[in-house]
C-alpha cells in the first residue's frame, strides 16, 4: 500500500516562539498520530515527535514551518497541529 | 548563537555538590551571583523562579541532561551556567533517568528571540552523543570552557 503523504505550512502567532512549552505541547500532540513527522524551518529538519529536536528549531513569532506528515493518520495529525499552532497558538498572547 | 555569547565560564562547576535538583539550581545560581552575572538579592527570588518553572514541566529531556531555565529581569542578557555530578541527580526527566549535566539558562524578560536562539544552540549540541560523552568527561572548568569554544568553532561536529 502507497504510504499517504500530506504537507503544509504554518505559521507561529504567539510572541513568545516555540519555546519549550509550547515545543512539548506540540510534541505531546504529534504522538497521538499514526505517522511520522518532520519539521523544517528551512535550514533545519526535526523529528516532531522529539522534544530534543523540536528543540533546534528557534522558531520565533512569524517564524513559518514546513510540516511533513507520512503514514496513515497523516492528515488528522497535520489538522491537529494547525489548529494547535496557529488557531489555539498554545495557548499563549500573540505579540 | 554561540556558547560563547551565553555561557558564562565562571560559573562552570565541574562537580557540583548538591545531590537534588533544587540544591544543583541553588548552587548554579550562586556560581551566577560569584561570577558577577546576577546580584545577590536577586538570587533567591531567580532560583525560586527556576525551581517554580520546573515543577510546571521538568527540563530534564531525557539522556542524562536538563536545561532548567527561566525569564527573569534579574539578567540583561541571556546567561548560562554548566554544571555536572558525576553521581546523577533526579530531575524528574522524560526517560526517568538521572541527569549528569545541567545547563542553567536565564534569559531576560523582553527577548524571547534571544532566548530561542540560546536553546537552539543547546539542543544542537546535546542531541549529539559524543558531545553529551565529551560534557560528562570534563573535570576542570578549563575542560568546559574548551568543550564549549571547540563546539562554537565546529558547529557540525
């Protein structure tokens, strides 16, 4: 079976960045998923499933991130993450 | 951002004596106030910010490491202090395994781009084996300092 693929971007809104809270909350989120996912801001690729990694990113407010989903629930863990970074932005004030 | 810009070598303690998290924080934020970095009535209330922090979510990310951290107007700029014990402290980490190295991170209240830059620098580093291996080998604070400046000079080793 073709192993399903789905990709987007988003964008982080809150001031603070993905610090490591929010790093946790996304990873926490990525591990409810059947799938793996990468997570790109342009020069690096983390497991977004590793806090560690998560981590590496410095992904400031206004920072955009490539989000690479692949495996069966590819597409609820890419809609999950969206609203969890752009929609509830972790919960934290934008700038 | 490089370790050099962040972490202060004075407050480098390559055996700490505190054998609990809360007493490894305390003795790191000391070494802070020796160096000169923060003031000394100010650090009871940062070490009690950290301690705070930490019991919301532990720092220790598993492979004998924890970064506790905090924003705090005590500090400027973002400052780091290393510290090591050889026995393991518990920091509640992900693995549930002892932590070996410790890096103290304050950063201040109004630059989270800073502070995101200085984690960066961290977890690039951490995340490599060899790195984790060659902090736990250092016994002298000269030993730090060199680990640190040699990873700032070969950021892909």
């Amino acid at each position: 079976m073709e192993k399903l693929v789905r990709e987007t971007t988003v964008e982080i809104k809150n001031a603070e960045g993905l610090h490591m809270r929010p790093a946790m909350q996304f990873v926490d989120t990525a591990n409810r998923f059947e799938c793996d996912i990468i997570v790109s801001n342009g020069q690096t690729n983390a497991d977004g499933k590793s806090i560690m990694q998560m981590s590496m990113l410095a992904a400031t407010c206004g920072t955009r991130l490539h989000l690479r989903a692949e495996g069966p629930e590819a597409e609820q863990a890419l809609e999950a993450l969206r609203e969890l970074v752009e929609v509830r932005t972790f919960g934290e004030p934008p700038p | 951002m490089r370790f050099d810009e962040f972490v202060c070598y004075e407050a480098t303690i390559p055996e700490l004596q505190a054998t609990d998290r809360d007493g490894a924080i305390t003795e790191l934020v000391a070494a802070l106030v020796s160096a000169g970095k923060i003031s000394g009535e100010s650090a009871k209330d940062v070490a009690k910010a950290v301690i705070k922090r930490e019991n919301e979510a532990s720092t220790g990310m598993g492979k004998g490491v924890a970064v506790p951290h905090v924003k705090h107007a005590a500090v400027k700029h973002v400052i780091a202090a290393v510290g090591q014990s050889s026995g393991g402290i518990d920091f509640a980490s992900l693995d549930e395994q002892p932590v070996y190295s410790v890096i103290l991170l304050i950063s201040p209240v109004n630059n989270p781009d800073k502070h995101l830059q200085a984690m960066e620098n961290v977890f690039r580093h951490l995340q490599k084996e060899k790195f984790r291996k060659f902090l736990r080998q250092c016994h002298t604070p000269a030993e730090l300092e060199d680990l640190l400046k040699e990873a700032d000079e070969n950021p892909s080793w």
